[in-house]
C-alpha cells in the first residue's frame, strides 16, 4: 500500500552538505508492521518523517496506492494526514489547556463545521479503546508519561487512518509503561491497523513483521 524508491535526503550544516539518507527503498503491505531500526543519527526519523509526508525528500519517489505524494501541494499532504496517516512521536505533543477530549478530537477541528455528537463519541470510543475510559475531562498535567502517549495513541486512531507512523513511541516512558504502549501497538496491529515504527529497543523491534535497518543513511538488509 506504500512504497518508496531512491529516498534522498541532506541538510546543510554551516555549509557543509550532509547526506542524512542515500537511495532507501522502502515498502508496507496492508496490515503489515514495519520497524524502522538503526543507530541513533542513521536516518530512521527522517526517513518516518518523508513516508508520513511531514518533509519531502531531495530525490525519489513514495507512492501510497496509485498516488505518488512527493508531488502533492502541502494542503493536500496535510488532507491526507488527516484521513489516512497518522502520527505519534516520542513526545505526545499534547495541548496542556485542553482537556483528554478536546486532545483528542483536535484531528477533527479545524474546519467550518462544529465537532459534532458522532465524533464526540467516536473519539470518547478512542479513548475507551486505549483505557482511559473516565479520564476525557482531565488535563494532561494531571496524566502520567504513559496516560499522555496512549491520549497521543487515542489522537491517531479518531480519523480511522489506514497507516500509523510512529517515532520512538516509548522512548521517554519507563520500561513497564513502554511494554504496555507496545502491547497496545501490537493489538492494534492485530486488529488490521498499518504500522511503520521507529525504535532502538530489539525486544520491541521483535514485535514487528519485519525490520528495517538503516546505518548511516544507507540500507542495511
């Protein structure tokens, strides 16, 4: 369902031109789990970041069914972060003067139309679904590391996106809350949810169907 060939990236460094990815091939299948792996500074978060459209790359192609998205203007790669991919990062990135509900239905603001009841109750179903049912009017400074991630998790999952990109899910949680993000991650999977994810941990790594290594902005496997 997406695929990449010849992903290129660099950035500029006090003049200096540093080559961050070289020619990575990359696809998903439907319903597949995908971990991205490699040391830290070899590309794996740039490379999340030009599969989920946030940057372009400098060369190559991605294609997510028959479109090719390197070419899309950015209104209408934000439209398709908002119905088919979705993102969660390391840092949860919620809004801390809105509540758990307002946090989660922020995917679904934005336009004209005001929030309606259907997807109160959808996102309140979200919600439900990451356990934290009786938590929807509380602030995220009255939530823990990992009652925030699974509001981030909560987030992705109201539009019904079709793929998840996820960096470093559990990079700034203990170890128990980490597993437990990664169980809630692997039963999504489970459910038929896409999941492209960037991780240094192998323990979680090997909850993926397959791995993508990457060390210096090259492919490894």
């Amino acid at each position: 369902m997406l695929s990449a060939q010849n992903i290129s990236k660099h950035y500029s460094c006090n003049g200096t031109r540093v080559s961050v990815l070289q020619q990575i091939d990359f696809r998903l299948a439907e319903g597949e789990f995908v971990a991205i792996i490699g040391r830290s500074g070899s590309g794996k978060t740039t490379l999340l970041n030009i599969l989920s459209t946030l940057i372009r790359p400098d060369s190559g192609q991605i294609h997510y069914h028959d479109k090719e998205l390197t070419s899309l203007a950015e209104k209408e790669r934000n439209r398709l972060r908002k119905t088919d991919f979705a993102v969660i990062f390391q840092f949860h990135h919620l809004l801390p003067y809105l509540t758990v509900l307002e946090n989660t239905l922020l995917p679904l603001m934005g336009g004209l139309s005001p929030i309606s009841r259907a997807e109160r109750e959808r996102a309140r179903q979200c919600l439900q679904r990451v356990g934290l049912t009786g938590l929807a009017d509380r602030l995220p400074g009255r939530l823990s590391g990992g009652e925030q991630q699974r509001v981030a998790i909560a987030r992705a999952l109201v539009t019904d996106s079709r793929i998840l990109f996820a960096d470093e899910p559990t990079g700034s949680l203990d170890t128990a809350t980490g597993s437990r993000i990664m169980a809630l991650l692997a039963e999504l999977h489970q459910e038929g949810l896409s999941i492209v994810m960037v991780t240094h941990e192998p323990a979680y790594a090997a909850l993926a169907q397959r791995t993508v290594e990457l060390e210096d902005g090259v492919r490894l496997n």
